[in-house]
C-alpha cells in the first residue's frame, strides 16, 4: 500500500488531504501485521451532515504547515497516552457535499477499553485543536462555522484527566 501523507517513527498514520477518504484502506492498514497483537480496532468516520437540507456542501480551509503540525502532535500524543500498537488520522479539505466523509480516526490496541477510549480522545482533539475553517452553505446562504461547546467540553475532559490513565 503506498502511504501519501506521513508516517511516523513509531508507525502512526496522518494525513490532511483534497481526495476522498477510502475507509476500508484505513482498517486494512490499522488490522495489518497485527494478527497476534491487537484484541481491538476501532475506527471512527465522520461525515457530512445534511442538517434536514439545510447543509448543501461543506468547505474545509486549513494553514497547511500548521494543521498538519498540530495533527501529528496530536497523534503521537496519544499514542503516548494509551499502549497502542497503531493510531491512523486523516482528514480531509476542501468542498464537501453531504455524506462524503470528512475525518477517519482508527487505533488498533491489545484491548478494547484503551480502544475506544484513545479513539475518542484523538477525535475530540482533533475537531478542536487541529486549525480548520468550516464553511457551510445551502438554502439559506453560507456562513463560517465556530466550534460547538460540547465539542469544547468534550476535548477539555482529556485534558484534566492527563497523567490520569493508567497503562
């Protein structure tokens, strides 16, 4: 498989990119070379949503240099955060209708719980910290989107339980 975007010394994928994300490529990379390792996968999309019509297309703006920097970071910190055998994150930019998939976050680890748990947080983190501008339009015009408060509140509780996970 060839690997556009950028992986890491520790075997974690990131990627920020215009094409259309191939989920199943993603779990065939997070399920590869771990037959005996990893009890657990879990990989999470997130899509475009049509808000009942009202969402005709989305457009994601990024600063390259940055977002990316910040992805990586974020990947790698949970990966020190949980013992886990791979962490995948690629989003994606550009215009968007409704369905397409925007975002796929996968993690392979020995155990479900640190499974789910690290998938959810690198998600969380990503929707907030990772600087992209969401632009929405449809019927009623277009407009820049800001960040939700439970999306706020959502990334903040991996904050205050840093150092709290046991490994």
């Amino acid at each position: 498989m060839s690997v556009p975007g950028h992986l890491s010394e520790h075997g974690h994928w990131h990627r920020i990119q215009t094409e259309a994300i191939d989920c199943g490529a993603a779990q065939a990379w997070l399920s590869a070379d771990l037959v005996s390792a990893a009890g657990a996968t879990v990989l999470f999309t997130g899509q475009v949503r049509s808000e009942q019509g009202q969402v005709a297309t989305l457009s994601l703006e990024h600063y390259p240099g940055m977002s990316d920097k910040v992805l990586a970071t974020l990947v790698e910190d949970v990966a020190r955060r949980w013992p886990l055998l791979k962490v995948l994150a690629w989003h994606r930019i550009g215009d968007m209708q409704a369905g397409d998939t925007i975002v796929v976050v996968g993690v392979a680890a020995a155990h479900r719980q640190t499974a789910f748990e690290a998938c959810s947080c690198l998600m969380d983190r990503i929707k907030t910290e990772v600087p992209l501008w969401k632009k929405v339009s449809g019927p009623g015009g277009s407009g820049w989107v800001d960040a939700r408060d439970a999306d706020l509140a959502a990334a903040r509780r991996w904050h205050e339980q840093d150092g709290a996970d046991e490994r």
